[in-house]
C-alpha cells in the first residue's frame, strides 16, 4: 500500500485487531494485513504474518503508542525483548 507503513507485525489476525483497535482509539487510522495461509495447518515464514499498517505521516506517532502497550499485547512475546526469563 503507498503512503501506508507497517508499524507492528503479529502471529495471528486477533492480536491484529486488538492493536488496530487500539491505535483507532488514539485517532490513527490502520489497515490489517493478513499473510495467513489458510488451506494448511501450519502457518510458516512470511505466510504467517498479519501486519498492522498506518498512513506514513502517523507511523511514528504510532510506534511510540506500542511502545506503551505492555509487551504481549504489542506482539512483543520473541525471546530477547523486554524482560528476560528469571529461570
């Protein structure tokens, strides 16, 4: 989409939603992406990607409200971000 940028990438099109959901509620106007692959279930590599997407004059504006969400509800859940295992 021209003038549109992805601001978070997530696993699954309800996760999507709820940070779509979120940024609307700040005035920021989103797109849903959705790369699932329906037909199989296993969902691999690119196939497996929603993306939240918003105008490009809003994306930084948008970046720094996700940054706000706690982690999990920002997509967040891949080892290494945020805070670490105390195992």
């Amino acid at each position: 989409m021209d003038g549109w940028e992805v601001v978070s990438t997530l696993g699954n099109e309800e996760e999507a939603s709820l940070v779509a959901g979120f940024l609307e509620s700040r005035g920021i106007r989103t797109s849903v992406e959705s790369l699932l692959f329906h037909q199989e279930p296993v969902n691999f590599g690119r196939l497996g990607e929603v993306r939240v997407l918003v105008p490009e004059a809003d994306a930084e504006t948008a970046r720094d409200l996700l940054e706000e969400l706690p982690e999990r509800a920002a997509g967040g859940d891949e080892p290494g971000t945020g805070e670490e295992d105390s195992r």
